[in-house]
C-alpha cells in the first residue's frame, strides 16, 4: 500500500497538527499550528521572526528541539522522519532543480520512487496522463525537453511546482517562493498555485513578510512575532484589531 | 608566466636527447612488456580498492562540518604527507615477514612482501589518501539543499546518492580518481621496499638506468609517461570547467 493511500484513509485527521519548540541564537522559537485538509494558512511576520525556521522543521530540513509534528496522524517528529517518509512539498526561493536531468526529468523526478515502491501518488489518474496534465498547463511544453539549468528563471519556478505537484501531495509549504520574482510573474504564478489547490485540495501554509502576496493566497493568517504567534484569524479580525503594537505598524 | 611554463616543461624535451637507438624490449627480452603489464593491471587494481573504499568515506567527510571534519582531514593528510620511502619502510616494519601481522598472512598463504599483494597494498597507502580528500571536495560541491528536495520528493538517501550526488560529483570523482591513478602509478619510493618484485614500471626503469642504460630506459620511460599523464591532465581540464549550478 502506498504512503499516500495509507494517508488518505484516514479522513478524520487534521492535516497538520505542529508544536515546534527550536532555539535560535535571539530567541526561541515556539509555534502551534493546526491545519485541516484544504485550509490555506498565511504565516505573516516580519524577515527574521521564525517563519523559515517553522517551515523547514516541518519539512525536515532542520530539526526542532522540542515539540510534536504530526502530519495526517502520522509523527513526523519525535523521533525526526527521514525527508523520504514526509509526503509533502516545499517550495523556496530556491528552485533546487537537478541541473544535470532535463525539464521532464525533473518534474518526474518523484514518479521514479513510486516505480521502486517508494512513497508517492497513489492517484486514480494514470502517471503518464497526470504528468502530460502538468505540462499543459504549466505551459512546459516548449522546454519539456531541455536541460533544467537552461530555462530562464519564471520557467524554472514552473518546473518546480510541476515537480512538487507531481506526488500529489496533502501538504504545500511556501517560503517566500516568490521573493525573487518580479510583479507580473508573482501575479502569475498565484493565481496558477490557487487554481492547483482548488484542483487537488491540499492545505498550504504560506509564509512571506509581504501582506498582499498572502492575502491573495490565504484567507486566514496566523501572525508570528519573535518566534511566538501572537495572532490567528481572518485577515480582516486583524487588520481590525491587531494584538501587538509591531503587527499595526506592519499592518499600515 | 610562459617563462614558468616554459622552465617547468622544459625536463619533457628529454625525451628526444640523442640515447642511441632505442631498445623496446628493455634490459633483457620481454622485460618492458612485463613491466607494463605489471603496472597496468595491478594499479588498476589498487584503484578499484581505493574507489569503492575511498568513495563512502570521502562522501561522509563532506557532510561533516567543524571540528569533526578537521580531524579526520588532518589523520588523512598524515598519510598523503608521509614521504614515500618512509613510508615504504614503514610499511614493511609493519606488514612485513618478521611481523606478527605479516606471519598471519604468511600462513593463510598470502606473502607480505615482494608479491603483488604487498604491490596493491603499498599502492593503495600511497593513493587513498590522495583520493579521499579530492573526491570530499567534489562531493562538497554538490548542495546539499540538492539532496534534500530529492528527499522531499520521496527518494531514499541511498537513491538520492544514486540520482542527484553522484551524477552531479561525477566529474569530480573521475578527476580524484586519475589523481590517484597518477600517485599510484608513478609510485617509486615505497614500492621499491615494499615489492621490488613485480616490478612495475618505475622499479624496471630504474633496474635498466642501473643495468642496461638510456637506450633500454627510453621505451619504458615513453610508455609510463603516456600512461600516467593524458587521462588525469584531461579530466582536470574537464572538471575545472564544469563547476557548479544552483
């Protein structure tokens, strides 16, 4: 049975369930979050606040000290998962695309752990039908071919999502993908990331320091200050009354 | 700058100083071919021992940071800095005959010295060190943020290795790889001690220069520089100019 069949049995879970506790060199970090299937969450905060040290903890890129992360019920931490036992995508600045595979290598990257009888898409939707699905849409068709450190930088993001897109997976985290990027390209790719979650449902929890990106994205936003949350709720509840003098200046 | 290249070139013109006619088949009949086939097929088994050893190690000392790395690069660097007759003698002292080591192999049959075990292992001492630490070098040049997303992607370490590490040190490796082909090869002073029987390239180089003179060393002299230099000169060329992404 497939990682994500096994997942996806179990409805009753929320996604996500996270109490992330790390030490930083300033202060540290200590974050809940909880987030059921579909939910879109901003992580709002200003640059250095431990947005990006949330999110690669759940990821796995780094470890937290203390704390529980639970994804679909299954613990990811403690004891620390291996990266290949953690069915979700993680999207940063960086595009990480393997320079020496092409386009389509890339973004079928991850269909090769799931020939070997790794984790992955268990999908109704054969793999060749569903990877063509991505290329369409993701307008890949002219660079499908070419080598992944040959496309130019709005084409390599594209790849990227392609390739995350690719297991299906129950959970997207966003670091500032877009920080690089410029306005029209940002705009884009928004609308193209919302269109994917409305089509496969994934929660995403999305995490910026740029207020307009996330409300495109996310209707509810929890606010990180210093490491600790000082805030959840819709964009507006905030807006209306924000709990810390930092987050008003923020907000204005 | 191309005086400096020019001075450091300048010993190849060597190779065509008037020595009289050459003698292709050595000091005595055959003894070239025998040298040669010596060197070839033993050097290349000593490679393929310090690669699938050397690799592992050189790909757990990239992933080190600090103070762990540092000791384990300065044990490594003992071994590459140890002058190779010392080496050498060193060896003997230490695997040889006499020793209580080299008495337990004597009696499962395998002679510690003057063989072509004690051939293979000496030229092993002299490389992996070598090896090891280009091939660190090529392994930490490939990001680790590389391998991580292929994680992420549901690839197990050992796959990730086998996908994203090793396509993209690949060059690297070949470039450690011909270093250490060059260091073992041309290995004279350990050897020497070691296994002066069979006596590879170097040491029948040396037997002719004593025995028999220039017009027996010459052929031999042509052939070892041929088969050390080409390969490892390209694949650092090659190397050098495929430096990495991201």
């Amino acid at each position: 049975m497939s990682e994500m069949t096994r997942f996806g049995a179990r409805l009753n879970h929320p996604v996500l369930e996270a109490h992330i506790v790390k030490a930083r060199r300033e202060f540290s970090v200590d974050v809940r979050l909880s987030m059921g299937r579909g939910e879109r969450l901003a992580l709002f905060g200003a640059s250095g606040a431990g947005k990006s040290t949330v999110l690669s903890c759940i990821a796995g890129f780094e470890s937290p000290d203390q704390g529980e992360i639970r994804l679909l019920g299954s613990t990811l931490f403690p004891p620390s998962a291996p990266l290949h036992r953690r069915p979700l995508a993680y999207l940063t600045q960086k595009d990480l695309l393997f320079p020496h595979l092409t386009v389509a290598e890339n973004v079928c990257f991850a269909l090769d752990g799931v020939a070997a009888g790794g984790g992955g898409a268990g999908g109704r939707v054969p793999a060749a039908a569903w990877v063509e699905e991505l290329k369409r849409r993701l307008e890949l068709e002219s660079v499908w071919e070419a080598p992944a450190r040959a496309v130019s930088g709005g084409q390599a993001r594209r790849v990227a999502i392609a390739r995350m897109l690719v297991r299906r997976p129950p959970l997207v985290l966003l670091d500032e993908p877009f920080a690089s990027l410029d306005n029209l390209l940002i705009f884009e790719l928004l609308e193209m990331l919302l269109e994917w979650q409305h089509a496969l449902n994934f929660a995403l929890l999305a995490a910026d320091h740029r207020r307009e990106i996330l409300v495109r994205l996310c209707p509810r936003v929890a606010v990180i200050e210093r490491g600790r949350l000082v805030q959840e709720g819709t964009w507006e509840e905030v807006a209306a009354a924000p709990a810390t003098p930092a987050l008003a200046r923020l907000l204005a | 700058m191309l005086a400096f290249t020019l001075m450091l070139l300048y010993p190849l013109s060597g190779l065509g100083a008037p020595t009289g006619p050459w003698k292709w088949g050595g000091g005595y009949p055959g003894s070239t071919m025998a040298a040669v086939k010596v060197s070839l097929a033993l050097t290349a088994l000593a490679l393929l021992l310090v690669i699938i050893a050397g690799t592992p190690v050189a790909y757990y000392l990239a992933r080190r940071e600090g103070v762990e790395r540092a000791i384990w690069e300065g044990a490594l660097l003992i071994s590459v800095l140890l002058p190779p007759l010392a080496l050498g003698i060193l060896l003997s002292l230490s695997f040889g005959p006499m020793t209580a080591l080299g008495g337990w192999l004597a009696r499962l049959g395998v002679a510690s010295a003057n063989s072509a075990t004690a051939f293979v292992a000496t030229q092993f001492y002299v490389s992996a060190g070598y090896y090891v630490l280009a091939a660190r070098a090529a392994f930490a040049a490939v990001p680790r943020e590389l391998e991580q997303a292929a994680g992420l992607l549901g690839l197990n370490p050992l796959r990730v290795f086998w996908r994203v590490t090793l396509p993209l040190a690949r060059l690297g490796l070949a470039a450690a790889a011909s270093l250490a082909w060059a260091r073992a090869l041309g290995e004279f002073g350990a050897i020497i001690v070691t296994a002066y029987y069979p006596s590879g390239m170097p040491v029948q180089i040396w037997i002719n220069l004593q025995e028999a003179g220039l017009p027996a060393v010459m052929p031999l002299l042509l052939i070892f520089l041929l088969s050390a230099l080409p390969l490892p000169w390209l694949l650092h060329l090659a190397a050098r100019r495929s430096q990495v992404y991201v």
